[in-house]
C-alpha cells in the first residue's frame, strides 16, 4: 500500500501568456496542469512545490480538486512569459518572470508513492543528489525540461545536461519534446533520439512532438497523434500528456497509456487551462 499513487515536485507557477500582443495572467507549471488532470482521470496526486505566500490561494483550485499540497513559502513565485503568434502556436518565445528557487530534501514530504514525478520548470529547481534520493524511495518520472532548460539573460533556452549519464540513471520514466531530445542526443529523429535516450537507464521514454507522442518502451515505439479542432489550450500540451500516460500506465500497458494520453492532451489543447472534458469525450476520442 502506497500513501499516494503519484508525487509531483515541482514549481506552481504565474505565467503570462501573450498571444498576438494580448496579454493575461494564468496559473501554470507541471504541478498545475498535469496534477489536475490527474485527478480528474481518477489518479491520487500529491504536489509538492514553492511560491510566494502572496499566492498561496491559487493553491485552492488544485485542493478542491482531492490534490495534497504541499507548499513551502518562498522569496517570489515562478513565473514565465510565453509569447505566441496565433497564426502558429507550435512556436513561442519564452522569458523568466521569476524563479521561486531550489528545493531541499527536507521539503518532501514523507509518503510514499508509486511513482515520484519530478516536473520542474527549469534548471535550478532540483540538484542531481535530490533527484538520486527520490530514486532510492521508488520510481522517478522525469520532465526533462528541468535539466535542460536554462535561462540567459530573460531569456530561456535549451542547453545539454552535464550530468545526464548519471542523472538518467535515476530515471525510470522519461519526458521530452522533440527539441530537447535533441539537445540531449543531437538527433532529430525522434525514434533515433528515445532509443539513445534509453540507453542511459531510463526504461520508458515519451516524446512529445507537433503531430502527436511517442513511447518507446520494452524496446517497442508506441505512436499516437494529436487532432485538436484548435490551439487554444497550447500551454501545458506536454505537462498533460507526461502526467496522463503515468497515471494510466498504473493500470495499462505502454501502447494503451500512450493513445490515452494523446486523446486527453488533444481535448486539453482544445481549451486554456487544464483538462476538463469528460473521461466519455476522451473514450471517443480514442475510437
């Protein structure tokens, strides 16, 4: 018996989303986007992250939701600014608006999980030695977009991890987008690059890309693609695919995950915020 099925760590952020000059404020981070949907498909998820206490009640959606948050006050919150052209949100441009800072072992919590989610933003947030120590409770679900993510400047851009022989050691499960796969392997193909990918350690690896995501896993490549009827919804597309296939992969193997969270992340991108359609809408969209 596990105290909880998922543990995600990572920061809780305040983004600002610009599209076509128009601006809003949005709450955002891996925690946000992909531990609401996890509750949402019926997965128990705790969060564990850091914000400034100012922002504490953006905390209330995701406990309404049956999330436990775990959150530790810090000197400003997270915060990105993802700028978009509507004629094509495959494409953005990133700035950090704040960076709540590293976490200590001390922060997380004492319960065990099934699968520990690390999900951090950017680089910073969690050091090689925290990530080896969650390792040591139990299997580590990675976004490697913490590792590889870094920021210069204002601005954020993708940089190789020094550590990943030793890192991806640690990992169980294992995120990408096609642009970081590359960063980490130097190959384009996405089915070259989780191949390479795999021979570090990690046993299953997704990456998402523009037409969809790919699994590979037992030595098997598990495709499926993304449909959405618009783009609305853009931000959080990978934060919700990572967090769906571990939460379904709990029940199901690697090829079923896979086509469910493709069909959950096409909902999800239909709409802003997290992923609110019905598990029925899902089901059809998979048939």
């Amino acid at each position: 018996m596990h105290d909880v099925e998922i543990m995600m760590i990572g920061h809780f952020a305040k983004d600002k989303l610009v599209v076509d000059g128009t601006s809003a404020i949005a709450s955002g981070g891996a925690v946000y986007y992909g531990g609401i949907t996890l509750r949402h498909i019926g997965v128990g998820v705790a969060v564990v992250t850091l914000l400034h206490s100012d922002d504490f009640p953006r905390l209330d959606e995701m406990k309404r939701k049956g999330i436990q948050v775990f959150a530790t006050a810090a000197p400003e919150t997270s915060g990105i600014e993802n700028i978009y052209d509507s004629a094509d949100m495959e494409r953005r441009i990133c700035k950090l608006k704040g960076f709540a800072g590293p976490f200590r072992p001390e922060q997380i919590p004492d319960l065990s999980a099934r699968i520990y989610l690390v999900a951090p933003i950017i680089t910073g947030e969690i050091d090689l030695p925290l990530l080896k120590l969650l390792a040591q409770r139990g299997p580590v679900a990675l976004d490697v977009q913490g590792f590889v993510r870094v920021c210069e400047g204002d601005e954020l851009v993708f940089r190789d991890w020094p550590e990943k022989a030793e890192g991806l050691a640690a990992v169980t499960y294992l995120k990408s987008d096609q642009a970081e796969a590359e960063v980490l392997t130097g190959l384009t193909d996405v089915h070259a690059a989780a191949r390479q990918i795999a021979t570090y350690g990690p046993r299953e690896i997704m990456i998402t890309h523009n037409g969809g995501v790919l699994v590979y896993a037992g030595g098997q490549a598990h495709e499926a693609t993304f449909a959405p009827r618009s783009m609305d919804g853009r931000t959080g597309r990978g934060d919700t695919c990572f967090a769906t296939y571990l939460g379904r992969r709990l029940s199901a193997p690697p090829e079923e995950a896979c086509r469910f969270a493709a069909a959950v992340t096409t909902l999800k991108m239909e709409r802003p915020g997290p992923f609110r359609s019905t598990l029925a809408e899902v089901e059809a969209m998979m048939t």
